[in-house]
C-alpha cells in the first residue's frame, strides 16, 4: 500500500517489483538466494519498465490495478 513520506508522488512499480523479487527469491534454494542481490536485480527489472507514478491512493489503486493488466 502507499507508504507516507516527503515524497508527493510514489512509483506505484518500486513496490510491486520489490514483492515479486522477494518471491522469487523465496523460491530458489537457500544456498543460491544468499547470493542474490535485491538491490542489482531490482534495478535491473525497473529500468526496463515504465514509471507508474502515483500522488494519491485512488491513484496508486488505479496505477496498481492497471501494472497487473499490462505488465
């Protein structure tokens, strides 16, 4: 859900690739999740997504819903 802070604005796609990294990494055995890097995977995915930002929470419900449509 949307996280309060100083920002007026949040990329709704931060938060669900944060999930569906955490996941993934779940599922892979222990030995190999330990050298998996949260941050580069992370970075990784996002800079080949498009920004769904977000300023309000019936905006980050519409830019959520609209994530798990496309992408």
């Amino acid at each position: 859900m949307m996280q309060t802070n100083s920002k007026k604005y949040l990329n709704v796609m931060e938060e669900m690739v944060a999930q569906e990294v955490n996941r993934q990494i779940t599922l892979l055995p222990q030995k190999l999740a330990k050298y998996i890097k949260r941050v580069d995977v992370e970075t990784y995915v996002l800079n080949r997504l498009p920004p769904l930002y977000a300023s309000s929470k019936e905006g980050w419900q519409f830019q959520t819903k609209k994530s798990r449509r496309r992408l």
